[in-house]
C-alpha cells in the first residue's frame, strides 16, 4: 500500500475504509453530544453545492421556501396515530424552560415545567399541517407547494457519519392538493426530481421505485424512494417522496370549498433528502486513496499547487499559477464560474497534493518552475489518479488545458457515473429462484459487517399485504434483508411470485441496506 494511502481499504473492511474517508477527506468529526457531527467546512462546502443545486431545481417546479419552527406541541404529534407510533422511539422531548442552581448542580427547574412538552422535530408534516388548515379556505388557494431546509432531530442508537446521525441537515418539502391525482404527480414528480439530481449532479446512479406497504413513511398512502448501490453492495435509500392521502388533512382539519361549494379534504405530499446524499457519494465513489468528488459538487474544482524551492524562479511560479487560476475562474463548467483555488501553505508539495486527494478534488494541477517558464500546465485526474502503484499525470500547453477544461470537468463526472452504472448493472441478480438460494447467496445475518461485496437480487412478487407481508418481512429480516422498491420500469422476471408461488405482478429489489 502507497504511504498515502489510506490506512484500510475496501475489501479489508469496509466500515472501516467509511470512517478513514470521512476523517482523512477532513469532511466531519464527532462532537461531544452523543451521535452528533460536526460538519467541517470540506463537507459542508459539498453540502452548500448539493443544497445550491436542488434548491434550484426544487424552485423550477413551482415551490417557494420557508422555514417553521424546530419545536412540535406534542398535541400536534398525537394527533396523528400512526405517524406517531412510528417516530415515538426517536423522538427528542423539551419539557422545562429554565435551569436552576440546586446543591450546586444546574438542574430543570422544577418550577419551570412546560404546561405541554415539545418534540424537537423529527419531520414536520403536523406542525406544517396545522398552517395549511388555516391557510387553505378555498380551491383558488390550492395547490400550496412549499420546501423548507432546516434541521431535524431523531434519536438513533447506532449512529455512522453522514448516514445515520441524532441530529442531521435536509430539505423537506410539504405540498397540499384538491385532488389525489394532482397529489399523486406531485409525489412523482418530485421522486423524479431527486432521480435526475442523483443521477446528473451526484454521478449516482439510482433505481427509483415504490416501497412495499411495510416499509411505507408512517402516515403515507405510498411511499417512493431512489436506491443507490454502494461499493459493498449494500443499498443506500438516498430519497424519499410520499403520498400521504388525506391521513394528516383529517387529523389537522385541512378543509377547503371546490368548485361545488362543497367542503373537501386536502391531499397531501411530503418528501425529502438530507446530508445522507454526501455518505453515499462517499460510498459511490471513494477508492483507497480517499475521496473523488464529481466536479458537480465539488467545493474547489481544481486546485492548483505552486511547486516552490525557496529560489528565485518561485516568484515566476506564483505569478504563473496567480494567472491560471484567473483564467480558469473566468470560465464557466455545469452552468457557473470554475472553482479553481490556489493552494499556498506553507507545506510540502507532495503533502499538499496528497491531502487534496484524500479530499476527492476532481483536478489537481502541480506548478513547477519549468511549467512556468515553458508554459505548461501539469495535472492529475482524481477519478483516474493511478497506473497500478503510480501516480499518472499528464501535460499540456496552458492555453490547450483552460480552452479544454469545461469538457475535461465534464469528461470526469461522466466517467464516475459510468463507472457507478456499470456496478449497479453488473450487481441485480435476478437468476435467484427460491429463498434457499436467497439465504445462500447473502449468507448468515452476523456476517453482514465488513463481510464480503454481495449486490441486490431482482425477483417477482404478488404484492401480498398484511400478515402474509409481514411474514415475509420477518423471514428477510432474519438475513438482515429489507425490500427496497418495485422499480418503476414496470417489468417482471418471472411470471411466479418467488415467496407465495401466485400470480407475479412486479418485480422487487432486495437486500442489505444502510
């Protein structure tokens, strides 16, 4: 292993490699509240670029942003039954609003007890709810489409950075209808939304699909999701949008009077992405050295390291890379300015080029004094940084490499996805015809950690509901086997239901998940 890479890679252990990104990208570390992050300012410049991005392509379709409050009344959450049931083990209770100093130890204040508790949000369909009740009176005020990004607390009990913290960064949108079909195109076109983001911006390729009854959001008619493969197979639900009928209008009064003069209930939709998006680029794309970013996202495109000696020439290097990095800032990729960053501390070169490759920067250019005086422009791609053990760089005439640079940004966001695709296509089996080869192909729950790359399985199903589902469930869960979704492309392998041996009416995703 190269001195610079990391110190574990993939196929030793995976979980490990995750963690040794995660710190040595500098992207987060843990804080002192138990399952919290901190998001160093390398991750949250990538969070600032994937929050850019879909808050403009949110905008597109017609939502406006807004911001409600991070406390939820507990009536408000006990209105709504199911919902409830299904975020009461990770939900975060306020119930004083003061400490007091008693025996020398600060303490709630006995007295300053809440006359109601209020939940720290955990998603914000009832708060959200009760607005709209009061802001929907008639059909001329529908449809209300509206997206707040925010912060949302949910009490996890095993926490992994990025991917399942007690306090984590997303955006959730909330819209309400006259109609289920109105409500219905909203819910999709909002998963597909998520889909083109994931698959353009993040170079992650995704299968986009309903989730089974069991695994629907608690309060939801339908549920759909987009489900990433990681590099252990493993999948990644990177985004969610829900149906919800007209559950939270009944329970929040959401009421309005059509075109009949009739009072109706509201259908309603919610849906959501959160910093769990960075966790699977990560996964999608990092390889022993670290991470690679798709230029996308990208907080600096291209970081330019002047190769200085402490001699005369130094001066001619840093006027040269002063120079480039005008010009290439001056240029435009994926539809705004370049981010490229001239690199000046006062560390040794090779140690600044490794640190911005353990960081995933899509071009990394190294400016000596020959470069200088020649006119050349030295470069490594990140997402192609080796030949075997070495490192490959190339050369090319300055004015060849800024006229070139928009396509060869371009050219590396295209090749991560391509990559990505052909591992996600190479990895559906869907030559598993019974739950005997199922289990034999996953092997025992325990060695689920670490363990070694299995994909996803592709089988058809009878879309059984109820206890004939939940035993379904159950016999999956014993392999650590979820459902992921019914893929949207509406094809079926087999004409058999793979558990119940019935008529097959779609296909199902299944495996290991995040």
């Amino acid at each position: 292993m190269s001195q610079h890479a990391l110190s574990v890679t993939r196929e030793q252990n995976f979980p490990e490699w995750y963690q040794a990104v995660v710190r040595d990208a500098d992207l987060a570390e843990t804080s002192p509240v138990r399952g919290c992050m901190i998001i160093k300012p390398w991750g949250y410049g990538i969070w600032e670029r994937v929050q850019k991005g879909l808050d403009e392509r949110i905008k597109e379709t017609g939502h406006e942003n807004c911001y409600f409050p991070i406390f939820i009344p507990m009536s408000f959450i006990a209105k709504e039954a199911e919902h409830v049931e299904g975020f009461a083990k990770e939900m975060a209770v306020v119930t004083h609003h003061r400490l007091k100093n008693i025996d020398g130890k600060l303490v709630p204040d006995p007295e300053a007890e809440l006359q109601e508790p209020l939940i720290v949000r955990p998603t914000s369909e009832t708060i959200i709810g009760d607005a709209f009740q009061r802001w929907v009176k008639s059909y001329r005020d529908l449809p209300i489409l509206i997206n707040q990004w925010a912060n949302v607390v949910r009490w996890e009990m095993r926490t992994r950075m990025f991917l399942r913290t007690a306090e984590f960064l997303w955006q959730e949108g909330h819209t309400a209808h006259a109609d289920k079909a109105d409500a219905m195109a909203e819910t999709l076109r909002m998963l597909e939304v998520y889909r083109s983001f994931a698959e353009d911006v993040l170079a992650m390729p995704v299968v986009a699909g309903e989730k089974p009854e069991n695994e629907r959001f608690p309060g939801a008619d339908n549920t759909y999701s987009i489900e990433a493969m990681m590099q252990d197979g493993k999948a990644l639900q990177a985004g969610t949008s829900h149906y919800l009928g007209t559950h939270f209008a009944q329970a929040q009064n959401i009421r309005f009077q059509n075109e009949a003069g009739e009072l109706a209930l509201c259908h309603t939709t919610s849906w959501g992405v959160s910093t769990r998006l960075i966790g699977g680029v990560i996964m999608t794309h990092g390889d022993d050295d670290g991470l690679r970013l798709p230029p996308a996202i990208a907080p600096k495109q291209i970081v330019i390291v002047p190769m200085l000696r402490d001699k005369p020439e130094d001066a001619a290097v840093v006027e040269f890379c002063t120079g480039l990095a005008a010009e290439l800032n001056a240029k435009t990729a994926f539809g705004e300015p370049i981010r490229a960053h001239i690199d000046s501390r006062k560390i040794k070169s090779a140690d600044k080029r490794w640190d911005w490759v353990r960081r995933g920067a899509p071009l990394i250019l190294e400016i000596g004094p020959r470069d200088a005086s020649g006119g050349n422009v030295t470069f490594t791609r990140r997402d192609r940084l080796r030949d075997g053990p070495k490192v490959k760089s190339h050369a090319l005439p300055r004015a060849e490499f800024v006229a070139g640079v928009e396509a060869l940004l371009r050219e590396i966001q295209n090749a991560l996805y391509t990559d990505a695709k052909k591992r996600l296509d190479a990895n559906i089996r869907s030559d598993i015809k019974s739950f005997d080869e199922l289990a034999t192909y996953f092997g025992p729950a325990e060695e689920d950690e670490g363990g070694a790359f299995k994909g996803w399985v592709r089988v058809s199903w009878s879309r059984p509901t109820g206890p004939a589902l939940e035993q379904i469930a159950d016999k999956l869960k014993a392999l650590k086997l979820t459902i992921r979704n019914t893929p949207l492309d509406g094809k079926t392998t087999d004409a058999a239901c793979f558990f119940t041996g019935g008529a097959a009416v779609e296909d199902i995703i299944i495996s290991r998940a995040y």
